[in-house]
C-alpha cells in the first residue's frame, strides 16, 4: 500500500487557498482546506498589483507552505490565475514569493485555469456530459463544456467579482462582456458551479455559520435563490453586507458584482440550477500529480 500526501495552493484574486490531499494507492483519502483573503487583484489600478497586496500574498503562501511541510506533503504546486496572469508587475510579485518559498508559482493561461477547474469538478461530482462547469473568480470567469475526455472546449474571459466592481461595470455592462465571450452549446438546465461566489452562497443558504466544504459540496441551488439572495443585500451597506453572515464577512464587497454575473450566465446559458462544486484547480491540480 502507497501512501502519499499532495499539497497545491492556489493564488486568486481575492483569496489564497490551500489544499492537502491523502492518497493511499493514488486514491485520496483526505482533504484538508485552507482560505485566506488577500485581496491581490483588489489594487487602486487595473492589471497593477498593490505592494501591500503582494506582501499579504506572500506571507499567507508562507504560512501555506510551512502547514504543507509539517503535513508530509512529498509533492507540492503553486498555481496562479488572472491576477496575476494580467499584472504588468508579476515579476515584482514571482520575485516576493521567491523569497518565502523555493517551490515555482505555475501561472495558468485562461485555457490551462479552465481546464483544472474541469478536471476537478469532474473528480468531485458526477454529471452529465455536455452540462457546462463556470468557474466564476474575481479576475476571470472559466466555461468548459466537456462532452468527452477528447471533446472539452474551454474559454477563459476577464469579468469577475473583483474586476467587475474595481471597474464599476453596470449590470448592463457585465451582461455585454459576457455575451460577447461565452456561447451557449447544448440545452443543459443545469450548470456546476466553481468559485468563492458560488460557495459561500450555498452556505448562506444553508444557514452556516463558518465554511465548511463537505456541507456545500454538491448542494443544488437555483437561480431563484440567487435572485432572492441579492434582492436582500442589495438595500443594505458594504459593512451590513459583510455582518450578513460570517460566510460574507471578507466577501461583502464584492458579493453584489459574483451574484449578478452568476444571474447573467443563466440567462445567456440557459440554466436555471447550478451543482455545487467546493472544488475546482486545486483539486484539479492535485490530480495531475496523482
């Protein structure tokens, strides 16, 4: 019997998350889950990475790395997606990580971050071919429709909770931007969905009053619910936002923006139920290394 411990963090534009995987035999056995909130790609300027945003990264992927180590973690990856992607100062940001951890960051093109996010979705839940998996961010939105193991057509946009309020999007606006990027393929009611906007609203739902992954994941929610969600936080202030739920307190500023961009990909994708993934690159990034 082999046993093996996996880790994989994953730098985000408002988060960075951690996730530690057990294997026995290449099957994992265990996950262990770690968030925290840096607010990377939340910087005064577009495409431009806040010095202090940088230093909060750097000090949590520290953190991250030593609780990997003292895991037993044998392999390790660090991922990056569109923060960091688009930033004309990744060098000063690649250079800071540098100096707290020898292991290289991956930084994922737009096809490479879909492509994780589907694979694993696709080690966490089961569904049927054709039903599209959207990872909503807070830099970029991924749409994989996979239809076989050799049929999957991934496309990556720049809109995302963070982007869109950092550059005062009107709904109108997002809707535009998402329908001149994605394009509906099939008649699937139901979409899986990836993503920290869609996570801490199914734990709202389901009245939590701290994250926890196994209780989401899989969880069913409707576009009802979404819609029902937003009309009530609408009216209220960022900081009535954030004291909503302890699942809003890091997220209340942005909330408004993930939930109508999740509104507005139903409508242009022609669901009206989406599949709780708490998953998504990490998990697809730890399955590469199996």
């Amino acid at each position: 019997m082999m046993n093996n411990t996996l880790a994989a963090i994953d730098i985000g534009s408002n988060t960075v998350q951690l996730l530690i995987a057990k294997t026995v035999n290449s099957q994992i056995i265990s996950r262990d889950n770690y968030i925290k909130t840096t607010r990377l790609g939340a910087g005064p300027k577009a495409n431009l990475l806040s010095p202090e945003a940088i230093s909060r990264t750097a000090t949590v992927i520290n953190e991250f790395a030593a609780l990997a180590q003292q895991a037993g973690a044998t392999h390790m990856r660090i991922v990056a997606t569109s923060a960091v992607r688009d930033a004309s100062n990744k060098d000063d940001f690649l250079a800071a990580i540098a100096q707290v951890t020898s292991q290289p960051v991956e930084i994922l093109s737009g096809q490479e971050e879909a492509l994780m996010s589907y694979r694993g979705a696709v080690s966490l839940l089961s569904f049927a071919p054709g039903t599209p998996v959207l990872d909503v961010g807070g830099s970029s939105t991924e749409l994989i429709y996979g239809f076989s193991d050799n049929d999957i057509n991934c496309t990556s946009i720049n809109i995302g909770s963070v982007r869109m309020k950092q550059n005062n999007w009107s709904e109108a606006e997002m809707r535009q931007i998402l329908a001149n990027g994605f394009i509906r393929q099939g008649n699937s009611q139901l979409a899986v969905g990836i993503g920290g906007t869609i996570t801490a609203t199914a734990g709202v739902l389901a009245g939590l009053k701290s994250y926890d992954r196994t209780a989401i994941e899989g969880a069913m929610i409707t576009k009802e619910q979404i819609q029902g969600l937003l009309n009530k936080l609408l009216p209220l202030s960022i900081i009535q936002r954030c004291n909503y739920s302890p699942l809003l307190s890091k997220r209340g500023e942005i909330i408004e923006q993930g939930l109508q961009i999740w509104l507005g990909l139903a409508d242009l994708l022609g669901f009206d139920k989406i599949l709780v993934c708490g998953g998504g690159i990490l998990d697809g990034a730890v399955a590469d290394m199996l």
